[in-house]
C-alpha cells in the first residue's frame, strides 16, 4: 500500500521555537527519528514511531520514556557502514512512502551535513525541510508550483548539467550547459504561479528559499 508521507528527524540543527513546525501537525504525522534526533521531539511533545542509531547522541532517561509511550527502538554499533540516517531512511523508504521530509538535516557537522545532502541524490522520495528551506534533486522534467517570488537556487552535482532550460524565472534559461562550480543559477526569482525546469544529461540540486 502506497503511503503519503514521513517525517525523519535526524541530529542537525532545528529552531524548534519556529512556528513552522507548529504548522506542520508533525503530532498527526509517520514520525521517525534517528539517535540525537529524538531531543527535537522531545521539545516539540511528538511520539516518533520509531527511533533508530548506536543512541550514543540520546539522553537514556528520553529513550525509556518513548519506549514505554510505544514507540520501536532499534539499536545499532557504533561500527557500522552507515550512518544512522542513512540506515533509517533506507528503511522508512522501504515502507512505500511518496515523500520522505528530514528535518534536523542541515546545521551542526559539515560532513554530517553534506552526507545528507549528498543522499538526497540516492532517493527520489527525500526531501530535506527546514523553517527557511526545501532541498532536493530535480529529475529531467520538474514544475514548482506556488511559489511566486520565492528565491530558488539550482546547484550542479554533476560535472556538467546539460541542456538546462528555465522557464517563468527572472533569469530564464534555454538549453544552457551548467558546469559544476558555476554560481550563475545562484538566487533566481520565480516571476510565475509555476516554474519550468529541464535538463537532458547530469544531476541538479534545487534549493528554495522560504524566507
């Protein structure tokens, strides 16, 4: 059965005084979270289905109280060929969910940081969600909806995006070739009710600003 929606908190960064995530009903929500994730979830009164890691980053007086709410905790080593996230994900995505948002992804180590960036170009479903951005891997053909006047950056993850065509942007483009570097598809503005992206060869990392 085909599943909407999850939610993975991972050990980032999270302004958790936001009203952002007050307004995502995360309480109604397939919550997930791993290790060091669960403190946000804590703050935010949310019981996650599941709680994955080594649980070297969880406070053990948190664990106990989310096991006996019912919540599923499954614990790893510390050695292992994956990071918690990553096994998590993997696993939530398995579950048959169309969308998969992290939340918490962004902030805290660099390379922790850019691991997860990195995944989203492994699952089409994931989508990184913070209070002031959308991250996520476009494929060849993609349309943002709603979004008039939002800042949208389009980052190359391939030597060469090929063939990159921006239609009802500021700064349009038509079958450009964007190299890996460029800045020049940095902070575009969306002038349209919608967005046109494609591309013909490469991978490209879509950042939308919702501030």
């Amino acid at each position: 059965m085909i599943k909407k929606e999850a939610y993975i908190f991972l050990n980032g960064e999270i302004n958790i005084e936001d009203k952002f995530y007050k307004e995502l009903f995360l309480e109604q929500r397939d919550i997930y979270c791993a290790d060091g994730g669960i403190k946000f979830c804590e703050a935010l009164n949310i019981v996650p289905k599941e709680i994955w890691g080594d649980l070297d980053s969880s406070d053990e007086k948190i664990i106990k109280k989310y096991k006996e709410k019912g919540s599923e905790i499954k614990k790893f080593p510390a050695d292992k060929d994956f990071t918690d996230g990553e096994l998590l994900i993997d696993y939530v995505i398995s579950k048959g969910y169309e969308k998969v948002y992290l939340l918490g992804a962004l902030g805290g180590r660099i390379d922790h940081e850019l691991t997860n960036i990195n995944l989203l170009s492994k699952y089409e479903e994931l989508t990184i969600l913070t209070e002031k951005e959308v991250v996520f891997f476009i494929g060849r053909k993609y349309t943002i909806n709603n979004r008039k006047f939002s800042t949208v950056s389009f980052i190359p993850m391939s030597d060469k995006v090929k063939g990159l065509t921006l239609e009802g942007f500021k700064y349009p483009l038509n079958n450009y070739n964007l190299l890996r570097g460029e800045s020049r598809c940095m902070s575009n503005i969306l002038i349209s009710d919608k967005g046109e992206i494609s591309y013909d060869e490469g991978q490209l990392l879509c950042v939308i600003n919702l501030m």
